[in-house]
C-alpha cells in the first residue's frame, strides 16, 4: 500500500491550514495549478472542508489536518 500522488495532493494542502485557529481558512484560487483545485475539490466531497474551493476544515478535517502535520513532523 502507498500514497498516490492524489493523496499526495490532498495530504500538502492539509498542510496549509492553520490549526492554530479555526477562523482561519484557505481558498485555492481559479489561476492555482490544477493539482491543486482538484485536491481541495476532493477534500471537500470527503467532508474535511466546507467549500469546493477550501474555506474551513470540518471537524473531521481538523484531525485529518492534525495527523497530516504529525506524519509531516515526524518524517521531516
């Protein structure tokens, strides 16, 4: 088992979001590399942001993005 590079994508933009506060976001802008719009439409059909395009994690995005940034920590 390994991480396809759709994962790959999904798991970096999990990255991005800051855990510190939930009142912050991200957007993946319309110009952004088609890896990344196509990831962050993925995430949110899994229910891990509110919008297609990014807005907030969810709750369950929340802990998807706190085990990204662990797994990140520890293989850096």
């Amino acid at each position: 088992m390994k991480f396809s590079p759709e994962h790959v994508d999904e798991l970096n933009l999990l990255l991005h979001f800051n855990l510190d506060s939930s009142a912050i976001g991200i957007k993946v802008h319309s110009d952004a590399p088609n890896t990344h719009q196509y990831a962050i439409d993925r995430l949110y059909k899994k229910g891990l942001c509110t919008l297609p395009d990014g807005g907030y994690l969810t709750n369950e995005g929340i802990e998807a993005a706190e085990h990204a940034q662990r797994l990140y920590r520890i293989i850096n």
